[in-house]
C-alpha cells in the first residue's frame, strides 16, 4: 500500500465572502391630513426614536415634502412601510411612506 497522505487529495475550498446586502432608506411623504402628533407618534413606536428626533423629522417631513427616517435592509425597510401604513389606516389618515435603494 501507498502513503496514507499521497491516497486522500483534500482540497479546502475557502468559504465565499458574504455580501453586503444592498440598504434601503425609509422615506415619509407630507400629507395635508395627517396631523404632526401622529406622525411623531408613528416615528417613536415604528422606527423606535427619541421623541426628540422623531419632531425633527416630522418637521423635515413638513417643511420640504418628505423626510429620510432612516437606512435599512430591504426587508426591514418594506416591514417598517408596512406598519406606518397599517396604523395611518387604523386612525383614517392619508400618511404615505416609501423604500428607495440607498
């Protein structure tokens, strides 16, 4: 019999690197509707903000159409669209809010 080494070829493939998963920004429209309370209401309980950033978005959001609320993945970002969505239509409100591909 041969050498034990010389009968086995074992290759180590290196694992592949993982990709980085493409980021989507959340993005809440103005509306003529929707009042501010709510819209800061939806950004503490949905995107989980400080009160505090929460208003200065919503007065972002007011004041120039639309507001960046924040970068996720995609499947965050389609999740977190579908609760603003859920609870503007539970309080009757108009409130739109869109994913883009950052």
């Amino acid at each position: 019999m041969g050498d034990f080494d010389n009968e086995l070829d074992v290759q180590i493939k290196s694992k592949p690197e993982a990709e980085t998963p493409k980021m989507y920004r959340v993005i809440l429209h103005n509306d003529d509707y929707t009042t501010m309370e709510f819209v800061v209401e939806v950004l503490v309980k949905v995107f989980r903000l400080p009160a505090q950033d929460a208003t200065r978005i919503m007065l972002d959001v007011h004041r120039k159409g639309q507001g960046q609320v924040g970068v996720f993945t995609r499947d965050i970002a389609r999740t977190k669209v579908a609760q603003v969505h859920y609870l503007a239509k539970q309080r009757e409100y108009p409130l739109k809010c869109t994913y883009e591909e950052a």
